[in-house]
DNA sequence: CTTTAATCGAGACGGTACGTCGGGTCTTTCT
DNA sequence: AGAAAGACCCGACGTACCGTCTCGATTAAAG
C-alpha cells in the first residue's frame, strides 16, 4: 500500500484550523500573558492532549496563530486612480481596522508578546512594516507626481500618519474615526 | 487647632514603596498577564501577607503603580524660548522616553492592562492625555506665532507626532532616534 | 448482568495508600491538632493537590485514616484453651499494643481528635467497642465455666482491666509489662 | 541596700491570672496542639504582647497553666470512718471529676500535650501520681484490716480501679455513672 | 501632684498553612 | 492507532493566624 502523498489525516486538519481560531479569540480575550492551553482547548472543544500533541509548547502554538492571523490577506483596495485617493483610501482602512478587525482585537497582545518573545517580535514587526509599506509605496508616488512637497519623507510620514491611528487606538479612549481622516491628511501632508 | 499629626508608620511607608517599585520592574518584567504577587514579593524582600495587607488584590496593587509610575513628574523641560524649539525638545523628549524610562519599558503591560481592566485602561488613558497636552500646547502656540499654517488642527498633529514616535517603539524594530526628531518634524510640520 | 468491572486507576490506589500511611504517622508524631496537609504530602511525596482531590477536607482525611489504622484487623490470638488463659492472652497482646503498636502510637491524637470531632469520636468509641467485645465473652465463658466468681459482672471487669492497661499507658511514665499482666490478672480478677 | 518586698505591679497579676484561666479554657474547648496565643488573648481580652512579655513561649505558657490546674487542692474528703467507706467515696469522687471537674476537660489535652512536650509529660504523671496515692493508701489499708484479700497488690489495685474510671472517660461514650461505682468495686475487689 | 518607668494595646512584619484553581506532563482507557 | 479523560506535580491565589517586633498611650510608683 503506498504511502500518499505527504497526506494528512482531515481529523488533524481540521483539529489545527479549530484550535488556532480558538488561540486567536483568547489571545484578543485575555492577551498574551493571559492566554492558556486550557482555554483555548474549552473554547474549541478539544481536549488539551490535542492541542500538546500538535504543537510542543505555548510559544509555537501562538506564534502560529498570529502567523495565521497576518496570511489572511487583508482585502487589499488595489488599483486607485490618484495616488491621493489612494492614501486617503489606505488610511481609512487603516483607521477602520483599528476599530473592528481581530487584528486590533489581538495588537495589545501582539505587542505584549512582542516583548516577551523573540518570535512573536519578529513575526510583528515583519508584518508591520508588510502592511506599512503600501503606505509608503503610495506616498512616494505622490511626491513623485507633485501631490507632495519633495522634502517629505515618505517612510517618516507613512509612519505619522499610522501612527497617528494606532496611537488613538492605544493610547487613547477614542479610536481615530472615518471623519478624521480627511483632517489629519490635511494637516500632516498640508492638505 | 491644628490638624491632627496623622502619622504613618514609617514602616508602612518603607514598604509601600519597596512593592511598588517591584511590581513595576515585575511589570516590564512579565506584562500585565504574567505578573505576580510572589514574584512581586520575591523580588522586593517583602513578605506576601504584607502585600495583602495594603492592597486588597492583584488588581488594585498594579492600579496603584501605574499611579506612582506615572506620578513622578517627569522633569519636563520649561520655557523654551520659540515655540518651534519647545515643540523639538518635547518630542526629543518623548522619544528619549521611548527608548528608555521606566514607562517605555511599562508601555506594553500598560497597553495590555488598558485592554483588560477599566481601571487602567482609565489610568492610562489618562495619563496619556496629560503628557500630551504640552504639545498640543506648544503646536497651538506655534500655529498662535504663525509658524505653523493655520490650517493645522493641533490635536491632530499632536497625535501624528507623538505617534509616529510611539508606532516606531511598539511596531517596529527600531525605536525613533534623536536624529530622526528633526526630519520627522520636517515632513510632519512642514519645517 | 455482571457488574462492571469498576476498575480503579492504580495511581488512585497508590496515592491513596501513601498519603493514609503518612496521615497516621503524620497524627503520631504531632497528634490531632498538630497535623497538617502540608505536612502529610511532604512526607508522602505527594502533591498537595492529590489529596485534595481524594478527600474534601483535613477532617475526612484524618476519618478515613483512622478506619484505615483500625480495619487492618490485628491478629487475633483466636481458639484458645481454657478462658483463663485466653483472658490472659487477650491482656497480654493488649499490653503489647500499648507498648508499640501504631494504634498505641496514635492513641493520644486520637483521643484528643474524639474530644473535638463528632465523626472522630464516633469511630473511636466504636472500635474500643469492638476490641472490648473480645475481652468481655472471654471473661462471660469463664464466668459461665466457673473460673470467675458469678457475682462478677464481665462488662465491668473487662473494663478494669483494659483500663488498668490504658491507664499505665496514658497516665503514668511506665506502660504495663508483659510480667505485670499475671499479678494484674491476680488481683483484679482474685486469681 | 535591702531590695524591696518584692512588689509585683498589680496589672501583672491581673493580666497573669486573667490569661492563665483563659488557657485552661483553651486547652479544653482547642487541645494542647489547638492552643493558639491568639485564642488565649481574644478570650481574655488582652493584647497578645502582654502574653509574649510574661511567658517565653506557648510550651511555657501551656505548662504553667497546668500548673495551676493542679495546685488548686481538690477538696479532698477527709476522715473517713472505714477504708471500704474511704476507698468509695474517692472513687465516686474520681468518677464525678471525670463528669464535670476542669480536670477532665483538659484531660485529652494533657494526654496529648503529654505526648509532644516533656515538661507536659512530666507534670502529667506527676499529677497522676500524686492523686492514686490517696487510693493505693486506702486499698493497702484495707488489706491491712482484713477487708480486702492479702494477696490483692494496692497499687495494680488503684490502677485498675482508677482505670476504669478514665477508660470510660477516654475510650467509651458513657462516664462511669455514680451507680456503678459500687458494682465496680464489687467485681474488681470481690466485693 | 508631678515625674519616671513599666505595662499595656495596637498593629506591621515575615512566615506557614489553608482550601481553590488552573497549567502542563504523562498515563490509562476507550472507540 | 488515535483521541478523550483525567491523575499527577507544581505554583499562585487570597485568607487566616502565628510569633516577633516596634511603637505611642496608659497607668502605677517614687520623688
């Protein structure tokens, strides 16, 4: 009988997709500190011998989440017209994110488990500037066609103005609203 | 008639500070999630019942440092002479928080704690609120004297400023250096 | 239909055992007041923990070894000759008891354990009941055979004489000698 | 320089009499390894330094208590008319303690505490001695005038008497009755 | 009387045990 | 052969006291 082709039991599958949504509400529930294999394994109805089965520690079953949380593709709005239209787009998005997205749900954890853990910090990071560099890329083209004054700094001012959302998300009781785009555009870019 | 001596065992006092001062090392240590009232205790030589006997849980212990933490006026920097200079020196400032006080090292428990407890998700905000008011300040004062457009909604721009500067400590490898204070400025404002 | 086969995990069996042996050591060597949970897992190795799960509370815990130390059935020196000498056999090995056994060992924890705990009492009454029961038909059949005066009450006289015993045990620095068991025997009983 | 007459503040022996009473009543309703200064002070309503200042320690104090308990002279019954008179009348009145005196309360107390700490145990059978005497005294009598058989030995005489008596205090749910002190003494000393 | 000195009540402190919860490892049983 | 169940050890929780200790506040004795 052969062997197939690196095939894998659908029950482990299927196991490791429960599990992994599981360790992702936890982690935005209790954050990285607080996340535990029995929880996760209650939240998802397996049993812990399972989960310890599938992954050899806390560590590796985390970092796996929050591998599986950035290779979701985020619904990239591809193909603006102007490179203004497209800044003000990405940042809404952005801003609309940090609102509702379980990626905002996991960040106080993510940047917790940043701290504590190599991996996770390397994993945050990488997706971070990932996900920054579109933002980037966008303001560079609008300093290229003159929407921009040429001294700006497109990384420097990709990083105010994400900044600007991730610290009212943060650092701040009111999450950056769709309205306020417009004015922190205009006042950062001198709109 | 004077108000009565309402003396403090110097005891008391003795220890009060001892646990606080661990609980916020215990703080950067481990995060919010992963602190401890024994470690706390170990850490500070003091026995868990005494820390039982001041606060009544984990909760109000950690409340309460992040209270002192934020407490010790930071020295800041007074009467500057331009509104440009008091702007570059609060944000020279910040970023120099950024990459090495006590609250720095705090930031990712404090972010983490806000996301699980009102109580410090209060505190934090709070305190967030207060540090940025100076510049809110300093900006309004700049757009007052004409050196920013008066377009510039100085809150906005408070929050773009100070967050690109807490983006690069929490998102990204690389902390803001003093050296980048200057571009920043320059791309933000406009300088 | 048979009963099932109720199989008893062998760890249960095992713990159990070490953690009841420990318990009467453990109310030997501090006695009734002085015994602690802590105490018993240390010297059982035993995790605290397994002994709450087996037993709700010290007190159900020191019940249950206290059956355990008195439903070992002590080898009963049975069939003898005469009733005189099966009284005479019955004293001796309860002098020997008082000198070394483990129930000897445990008795002033026991004692003390029957003065505060209903459920203690109860099972210490109830085992001197039983072993006096032995001591009171042998004393009858020698009544009933004429080795013992009629007017002698057997209820009584065993009393006396188990409590001659007790009495050198708990009372005074020098329990019964097996050499003292005939004179004792001589004089309460007239022989 | 004479030293004065050896005055004591009179607080001292207030607070002593008043803590020494308080242990006994401890000692009764907790066991010797249930005694707890704390108790002591709550019950007496002094401050547990006071206690710490007047005895070393627990050991010391629970001794000294005990001390008490027996220098108060039982009211002895004197002058009896016969020795059979003398010797029912103490054992009635050894019956009756076990009932109800101070004595018997503290009694499982003293056993155990007589078991863990020599100086308990050495007062414990000094005490015990000291009461038989008065009853080997009284058996020796009556053999000396005939009443009892010259072969019974006085001392396993009392020892069996006094036996009784505490067995059934100690190892049985009924006290010997006063009613059956007189059938005792009839199976026992063949009367 | 007032001063002086001791006793006293109060309670902070480092500990230890409580009984509870839950975590991660590993064994046993079931399907 | 898996997975589920759950026993095991470990360690933290918050509570309750214990025995040591340091305090001011009282109260007795001496001047």
């Amino acid at each position: 009988m052969p062997t197939g082709p690196d095939r894998v039991d659908p029950r482990i599958t299927r196991s490791r997709r429960a599990v992994l949504d599981a360790t992702l509400a936890e982690l935005a529930a209790r954050g990285y500190g607080g996340l535990t294999i029995d929880g996760v394994a209650t939240r998802c109805g397996v049993a812990r011998s399972t989960i310890y089965r599938l992954w050899p520690d806390r560590a590796a079953l985390v970092a796996d989440a929050i591998d599986a949380l950035n290779e979701q593709p985020p619904p990239l709005p591809a193909g603006d017209e102007t490179p203004r239209e497209r800044i003000a787009t990405l940042v809404r998005h952005l801003a609309d994110a940090m609102r509702s997205s379980p990626v905002a749900a996991c960040l106080p954890a993510l940047i917790d488990g940043a701290e504590r853990d190599p991996t996770v910090r390397r994993l945050h990071h990488h997706y971070n500037d990932r996900r920054r560099a579109a933002l980037v890329a966008a303001i560079a083209a609008a300093v290229e066609t003159g929407d921009l004054r040429s001294d700006v700094d497109p990384e420097l001012a990709a990083v105010a103005v994400a900044g600007a959302v991730v610290y009212r998300r943060l650092m701040t009781a009111r999450p950056l609203r769709d309205d306020e785009v417009e004015p922190l555009l205009g006042t950062v870019l001198g709109w």
